[in-house]
C-alpha cells in the first residue's frame, strides 16, 4: 500500500467522461420514455373516445334504423368494447368517466330487459323502426301494452343518449386538458434533458479538473493511511471479538445464513440447543443437518425463501422447535434480510426466543378469567332470578286470588258470568306480564354477537325496569338527568355493567339505613374527546379510603356475609375497558341535593362515542 501509484490519470478522467455521456444517455433515453407514455396514455382516451362515439352511435340505431336483432347485438358488443377500452384510461380518467358510465349501465341493463320482452318478438321489428311502430301504435291504440313498452323502451333509450352526451362531453372536456397538459409535459421534458445533460458534462469536466489538482495529494494520503490501516484492523478485530461477547451473552437464539440457507454464525444460545460448542461446528451446514424435526425444517425453509426472494421481513412467527435433547419448545422467530454495502441480500439473520413457560402461563391466565368470567355469569343470573322473583310477586298473586274467588263462588253456586270474565281477564292480563318479564330477562341474557350503536338512556331505563323490584322494596329514589347519546359497542354488556354497579349501590344504601336513598344518573358529551361520560352516584357515605383502589379486583368483596363473589365490578371494568376501549373509575364526593348534604360513591364511565 505504500508504493501505491497514481499514474495513468488520462485513464480515470476517460472513465469519467464516458460515465458521464452514459448518464446523459439514461437521462435522455428517460426523458424519451417519458414522452411515449404520456403519448399512449393520449392515444387511449382517443381509442376511448372513438369507441364511446361508436356505442352512442349504435344506441341511436336501436331508436331509428331497421333490423332491431341484429342492432341490438352490435349495441351489445359496442358496449362490451367500450368496458374493455375504459379501462386502459389512467385512475383519473376512469373516476372521471365511471360515475355517468355507472348510470349509463343501470339504463343499459333496463333496456336490455325491455329488448328481451316476448311481446316485441312478433312485430316484425327488423322490417321497421322502434319509432315508427310507436307512431303507428299511438294512432291505432296508445293504451296498450305493447305502445307502453315501446315508449318506456324509446324513453329509457333517448335518456341514455342524454347520459352519453355528458359522457362524451366530459371526454371533450378530458380531451383539451390532456393535450394542454402533455404538450406541456413534453416541452418540460425536452428542456429538462437538455438542461440535465449538460449539466452532467459540466460536472464531469470540473471533477476532472479537480481530480487533476487532488490527485498528488490523494497519493500522500493513502501512503499515510496505510500505517493507520493496520491499527483499524487490530481495533476492528477486538469490536468484533466484543460483538461476538455480546450477542453469545444474549438469553435469545441468534443466527445467520447465506442465500443457499448454510449457516455463516450463531450464538451460544443457538449452539447449545442444537448440540454444538463453537461456530465452526455449524458454518457451511443446513437446517437438515441439525437436529430439528424434518416438518419444521421445511417451515423454516419457506421462510428464509420469502425473506431472500422478497427482500422482506418475517417477524413474530409462532413455531416450534425440537432441540438435540429431544425437547419440544414453543418459539416466537423473526427474520430480516443481510445485504451488503450495495444493497444487495446476500443472507438472513434470524432470532428466536423461547416462549414456552409464557405459553403455559398465558394459558393459565385464559382458564383463570374464563372462571372468572363464567362466576360473573352465575352471579348475575343469580341477580336476575331475584328479580324475576320479585316481578312475578304480584301478578302470581292475582292469579291465586282470581282462581281461588272463581272456586269458592263456584261451591256456593254464586258464580255469575261477569265475576268469571272479570276473573279470567286478570288472570289473562297477569299471565301476559309475566311472559313480558320472562322475554326482557331472556333477550337481556342473549350474547352480543357484533357491535352497534345504541341509546344509553334506554339502556338505564332497560336496567331499571329488570331492577325496579329490588329499588322499589328499599325505597330508593332515582333521579336522572340523562341526554339522547348513542355510542358504538355491545349492548347487552353495557346493560350487564350498568346493573352490576346498580345492585352495588342498592346493597350499599340497604346497609346504611337511611331515611333518604337516592341513585343519581347524569351524561354528557365530552366534544375535545368525542367522549361521552356517564356517572352513577348513591348517598350510601362513600367506599372507605383503604379498600378503593381494590374494588375492581377480582374476588375483592366487603360483602362475605351475604355471600359476595367480589367479581362483579372487575368483569365490569374488563368489559368497558377491554370491549369497549372505555374507563370505568370510582371515587367518593360530598354533594348537595334538595337542600340536604350528601356523601356517596361515584362510578364514572368514559366510552368513545365511536
């Protein structure tokens, strides 16, 4: 490197002026590329065109020349070759023409239809025009179902003549901007190529210029480099021997091949699961001949294929592994393409980590909150029998007074037919209501199968009506001040946290006693958010400061005498947060209510509206 020698320089500068007349070569021959497409894509909108004044052609012929059949199946192919030639129009053109196009074809299909009536099969069509059998039907009987077709055929068709005058208007109008445009286009272009060819020349002849004074000094710098060249190398070789440190310390599996998928490196990691000690012992090899199972080769191998043949990554894909102990693993496998300073792939590189112990837990995680959730379920059928049994109370009631006065009187012989009717519509009217309890608990217990939009006000009132025995025997006052608001998620869900927190503030004012039991409903519309907030408060004193931030934990309860399963609110927050990309939060506040100071617990919900 130190009698390095820079002596044929009227080679370099030839090298460069040649570079720079290929380059001025590309850039006109891009230039002229250019110009050709711009002229096909002019040509197309003129074959468009011509081919859209054929079909408007042909559409008139249907109205005024003989031979309708044979007319009629020109038509057809006209059409058929205007939808061909519609598509060689560029995205723009196509949006242009395709609304009125679309229009034009629902007119098509309805004259069609009318052109397949049987009724025109007899009238001799291909001796005379549609016009003229309409003139001739408007004298003889123009309240006959043949004249009607023929003027709903003739008006459907002059309609589509007045669409196709748009259309052909619009590609006047395309016409002139198109030419405007890439006339235009092409002047640019041509000053364009001019403009960049010479400045390339430019350029080379100054780089030659330059090269020329820099030469004898680039000479001097290499020779001093040459001396600094072996200090790189010791200091590349110490990062490398670092780097190598570094990746055999990481917990993952790392690896690398070339496009002929042998392996040029691995981490310990790597080595150790598949039963070698140093890297030698795995370069040049396949995955065949390590020790994985031959199905999960050929996985792996479809992968590495995408990733050299795409140039694309392959990332987070679940697989399996069996290691040289014969131990099955769960793997979580990423892979990116290795390219050299040109850019081009010449490898993989690939990591793996081992996710079977996390695999295990997430499973154990999924079987926990299915219990979990299926517990949720029971309690709130639970809820909803009390309920029911509470509804059915009054009307059962009815039902027994009205059979038993029907029999007593029946055994003094008192019976008359007005008691009996009266008896029997009671006992109609109270059977009724009971089978309207059973349907809104049994619609209340259906599944969400997708999500919609639906009104929160009636959602509460649906949770009153299914609570309102339970409120009714405690004397607790409702108050709301609820908007129309409708938002976007599961329904039944929403209604099952809204009760949850109900029957929560229900057992709460029942414990506390007091004279005055109030549940308040208030919403509104967050617009900087586009959130809507609903809160729910009691006047039962408020959740006590230690235990708060626990309620929505799951099997939290304060609750145990009356047999609580303290997974009520936690199913509650899941399914606002998790369901519904919503808040559900509690906290307690002093307020003032008909002139009396009140203290209670405040759930407050935030949903996207959508």
């Amino acid at each position: 490197m130190s009698n390095l020698k820079i002596r044929n320089f009227t080679f370099y500068s030839f090298v460069i002026l040649i570079i720079g007349l290929l380059l001025s070569t590309v850039i006109v021959f891009f230039f002229l590329q250019k110009i050709d497409l711009l002229n096909k894509k002019l040509t197309c909108l003129s074959n468009s065109k011509n081919s859209f004044l054929e079909l408007k052609m042909n559409t008139e012929n249907l109205l005024s020349t003989l031979n309708l059949e044979d007319k009629k199946i020109i038509w057809i192919k006209s059409i058929e070759k205007f939808d061909k030639q519609i598509n060689t129009l560029t995205l723009e053109q196509k949006n242009r023409i395709g609304k009125l196009w679309y229009i034009s074809k629902k007119e098509i299909s309805k004259i069609d239809k009318i052109l397949e009536n049987n009724i025109l099969q007899p009238q001799n069509l291909h001796k005379r025009s549609i016009l003229s059998l309409q003139g001739e039907l408007f004298i003889k009987d123009k309240n006959s179902e043949l004249y009607k077709t023929i003027l709903s055929l003739s008006r459907k068709i002059e309609f589509l003549l007045q669409y196709q005058d748009f259309i052909f208007q619009e590609f006047k109008k395309m016409d002139i901007i198109d030419k405007k445009t890439i006339n235009k286009q092409i002047e640019n272009m041509k000053i364009y190529s001019i403009f960049s060819s010479t400045i390339i020349l430019i350029i080379v002849i100054l780089t030659i210029l330059i090269i020329n004074k820099k030469i004898t000094k680039i000479e001097k710098k290499l020779i001093k480099s040459q001396s600094n060249l072996s200090k790189k190398i010791e200091e590349l070789q110490e990062a490398k021997l670092l780097l190598n440190n570094i990746i055999d310390s990481i917990p993952i599996a790392i690896f690398w091949k070339n496009t002929d998928f042998k392996y040029l490196g691995a981490n310990k990691y790597f080595l150790n699961l598949a039963g070698y000690q140093v890297q030698e012992q795995i370069i040049g090899k396949t995955d065949f001949k390590l020790p994985w199972n031959t199905k999960d080769i050929i996985k792996y191998r479809k992968d590495d294929k995408s990733v050299i043949e795409t140039g694309k990554h392959v990332l987070k894909t679940e697989e399996s592994l069996l290691t040289k102990n014969k131990n099955r693993l769960d793997i979580i496998t990423s892979k990116v393409p290795l390219t050299n300073t040109k850019g081009e792939i010449i490898g993989i590189l690939g990591i793996f980590m081992d996710i079977t112990d996390i695999k295990k837990m997430n499973e154990e995680l999924d079987s926990k909150n299915k219990m979990i959730e299926q517990q949720s379920k029971m309690a709130a059928m639970g809820e909803m029998l009390e309920n029911i049994a509470h509804q059915w109370r009054q009307p059962l009631s009815v039902i027994s007074s009205s059979a038993t006065g029907i029999k007593v009187k029946k055994e003094f012989e008192i019976l008359d037919d007005e008691f009996l009717d009266e008896a029997i519509n009671r006992i109609t009217n109270s059977v009724n209501h009971l089978n309207q309890t059973i349907e809104d608990f049994r619609n209340y217990f259906k599944p969400d199968k997708k999500l919609t939009y639906f009104d929160i006000e009636e959602c509460i009132e649906k949770v009153l009506f299914l609570t309102q025995s339970k409120i009714k025997n405690r004397d607790i006052s409702i108050i709301k001040n609820l908007q129309k608001i409708k938002i976007f998620g599961l329904k039944n869900e929403f209604i099952q946290v809204i009760i949850n927190i109900i029957n929560n503030c229900i057992d709460t004012l029942e414990e506390k006693n007091k004279q005055n039991k109030y549940i308040f409903f208030d919403s509104k519309v967050n617009k900087e958010t586009n959130e809507i907030t609903l809160e729910i408060t009691d006047n039962a004193d408020g959740i006590p400061e230690n235990i708060i931030n626990k309620i929505f934990n799951p099997y939290f309860t304060t609750k145990s005498n009356k047999n609580g399963t303290g997974i009520g609110l936690y199913m509650s927050k899941e399914m606002i947060t998790k369901h519904m990309n919503g808040t559900l939060t509690a906290k307690n506040i002093e307020y003032s209510y008909n002139k009396l100071k009140l203290k209670g617990a405040k759930f407050i919900l935030s949903i996207p509206i959508k």
